[in-house]
C-alpha cells in the first residue's frame, strides 16, 4: 500500500510510516495512490458474511501484502468484535447503530483498529510511541479506551473546556495510567491546530516519536469503511434491492470519506448525505463551489463543531476529479439546535426511539435529500454515539427520563483529572517538552 501526501511536497510512504507518522512534512494528507476493488465474488457472499469477516476480506484487499494475513485477522478480530445493528425507523429508512463498542461511539471501529495495528508494529520494531489526538467528544473517549494500557504507548489528548458533555468528559479524564487529558481554553478547531502544529515542530519530533490518532491518520479511515459494507450485507439479508443512501452526520469528514472509500471499492451505493450542524462550510461548498473555513460554533451536536474540517481534501479527492462530480455524489445539508431537538421529539413520538443530537441531523439530512430526490431509494442515516452521552440535552428535548447504560452511569461517579493549557502553541509546546 503506497501513499502519498496530497500536497504533493513529501516522500511517499508505506502504510506502516504514514499510521506512525500520521501527517506528511508538507501538511497535507496521506493517500493510497489506488483504491483497488472487491471482487464480485465478495459481493454475492457478503450476506453470510459477519462484520469481523468482512472487516478481515476489505482490509486484505486494502492493504494487501504488508502485512500477513494471519497477522491481519489477528489485527482484526482484536479490534472489530462488537456488532453495527441496522434497525429500521420507519419504511425504507434504516439507522446503523455504530455505539456497541467500548466508548459506545462510531469512533470505536478506528480507534481499536489503530491501537491493534500500531500494537502490531511496536512489537515488531520495539519502539514507544507519545500519540496526540484532538477531540470535540467522542474521538478522545475512543482513543483512550482504544489505547489504555497499551505497552510502548503514550497517550494525550486535548480537548475544548466546556465544550463536551459531562459523561464525554468523564471519558476522557478518568482513565490515567497512560492516557492524559488536556483541557484547552478554546475551541475543537484550536485544539486540532495543536496537534497540527506539534507535528510539524521539528524539535518536537526529534525528541519523540509522534503519531496522531485523529482522523488524518489513515488507519482511522480503513476501518471506518468497514460497517458501510456491513451495513449493505444486512440489507441483503433483509431481501432490500433499492438504490441505498447514506446520510452521515460529519464534522472532520472522515467518517463520509470513509463511505466514499467503500464506494471506490465497488460498493454499490447511490449517493450520499453530508449532514452538518451550523458548522456547514462542507454543504455551503457542495451548493457553490466555494470552500470557506470558518471559526467553529457551539452546538449541542458538539462532536460536529469543525469549521475547517480536516478531511475535506480526502472527500474531494475520493468524491471525484471535478465538483461537478462530487456535488453529484454527495448532497449537503445543515441543521441548527432547534431543527435537530424538533426531529429528535418527532422521531420519539412517533417510533419511542431515542436518538442522540448527531443521529437527528443525520435523520434530517435524510428528510431534506427526500425532498429533491429522484428516483426511489432505501435510506441508512448513522447513529454515531448513545443517547446517553449526551443526557441534559436528550432528557430535556423529550421531557422524559431515559436509561442510561451501566458503563456510562459508573463514570459519572468518577473523579475527573486534567491539565488546563491555553489555545496557544507555546503553552502545548512547553508542556510536551517538560515530559
């Protein structure tokens, strides 16, 4: 698997260097020169296939010989063995339930298969590694828990003070060993510009070996194409043979280019729906042609609140050669805080079903596709974390108590410990130099 930067000013790398390395010297991307596709075959079995089997044959066709296949179902099993259910809502629409995992979010499926691929290597090489992630919410929970306890990895990771929920901050803070958390005075996008900017520090990576757990690391992007493919498996099962569209709630956009992987590899999809909340530089663009990053907004869907969204280059790259071709493969939409309280107490009185803020702009997004759509189509909007991460708001929205899972309940109960920095690189800096 040979990757190159998408700024074109960096060497090309294998796959074992671009997930150490998790950014290019010139600040740009990794990607794979190829996209190879599935063979027909895959397809016509992939209804008797589990998740962990079809995570095991895409990710053999992926990355091909690199690493063994013994070793790759190793990988895999380690990291992909709890279930993505789809569970019809209403006719021909469907939601894909990516909470199962241990942080009971969508970022479960790259933070596990990261920590077992960088595993993998680590023992091979005997190296230690110090990873920074960024997080609005869930990416931190999955990383921690994806990595806690990991022999020969340090983990930190930065997040915006006052700007995730109670049970996301719980997450974060209460592991220790070796994970830390950061509360940085700021915004997402301030505590993505950290990160960024520590890997292009050249005295901070002459002192450790630095790796990123965001989704600019390529190794997030492989695994999140997994449950689109199982997503379409269940949907054979259930004898569906309609055009399939997914709407996916996005903020840093690798979970869309994720999907648009899985679509380069020859899953047979009809388009899909880039929901955002206010933070809509991505829909603004899909409707223009115009791609204006902006300072991020507060929302109570506080795991999209990117106003310059990391992966955009990925999307276009993936999406096709010209906008034309993009736009015509992905539609846009945005939801404010009202829109998405209003669809999730619609959806609840009419079904009982709790969705979190992130699955209603996904459900909404869905509605707004609807209404221009041509043709006829089955719909699969993502649920990427529990109700229960995101408790004041949900209860209050429906006006009712809702259960809240015994593993989320515990953390509650837990003291959190972390560092305060400020937004500035300086302040980062000093700290990973004082360690």
């Amino acid at each position: 698997m040979l990757l190159y930067s998408t700024k074109h000013q960096s060497p090309d790398v294998n796959l074992e260097e671009a997930i150490f390395r998790g950014l290019p010297a010139d600040n740009g991307l990794y990607m794979p020169y190829s996209i190879p596709k599935m063979s027909p075959e895959f397809f016509k079995n992939i209804e008797n296939m589990t998740i962990s089997e079809i995570a095991y044959e895409v990710s053999k066709v992926l990355i091909g010989d690199e690493i063994s296949d013994d070793d790759l179902k190793m990988i895999v099993d380690r990291a992909i063995n709890f279930e993505a259910p789809l569970v019809e809502i209403e006719k021909d629409t469907y939601v894909l339930e990516l909470f199962h995992g241990t942080s009971m979010a969508f970022k479960d499926f790259g933070a596990r298969f990261m920590a077992s691929i960088m595993s993998y290597y680590l023992q091979k090489s005997q190296k230690e590694i110090h990873i920074l992630v960024a997080t609005s919410g869930d990416t931190g929970g999955a990383v921690a828990q994806g990595f806690y306890k990991t022999t020969g990895i340090k983990v930190t990771i930065l997040y915006p003070s006052g700007k995730v929920s109670d049970i996301q901050e719980k997450q974060l803070t209460t592991l220790g060993e070796n994970v830390t958390a950061l509360e940085v005075e700021g915004t997402f996008d301030d505590c993505q510009r950290l990160v960024k900017s520590a890997f292009l520090d050249e005295e901070l990576r002459s002192k450790f070996n630095l790796a990123s757990a965001n989704s600019i690391n390529i190794s997030r992007l492989i695994p999140q194409s997994f449950y689109y493919f199982n997503a379409y498996a269940q949907l054979r099962r259930l004898g569906v043979d309609k055009p399939i569209v997914f709407s996916v709630p996005s903020g840093n956009f690798g979970n869309l280019s994720a999907g648009l992987i899985a679509m380069q590899m020859g899953l047979p999809l009809k388009s899909f729906i880039a929901a955002t909340n206010v933070n809509n530089v991505v829909p603004k663009y899909l409707a223009s042609g115009q791609y204006e990053p902006v300072r991020s907004l507060e929302t109570i869907s506080n795991a999209m609140d990117v106003g310059n969204p990391s992966n955009f280059p990925r999307m276009c790259l993936l999406g096709g050669e010209t906008f034309e071709e993009i736009s015509s493969v992905i539609f846009g939409d945005s939801s404010n805080d009202d829109e998405t309280r209003e669809t999730m107490k619609k959806i609840f009185d009419k079904t009982n079903y709790v969705m979190c803020p992130h699955t209603a702009v996904a459900y909404r997004g869905l509605e707004a596709y609807r209404e221009q759509e041509v043709g006829d189509s089955v719909g699969v909007f993502l649920s990427t974390a529990h109700y229960a991460k995101f408790l004041d708001v949900v209860e209050e929205t429906l006006d009712t108590k809702v259960p809240i899972p015994t593993r989320l309940s515990d953390l509650l109960e837990k003291e959190k410990v972390s560092i305060k920095i400020s937004d500035t690189f300086e302040d980062f800096k000093e700290y990973l130099l004082s360690l």
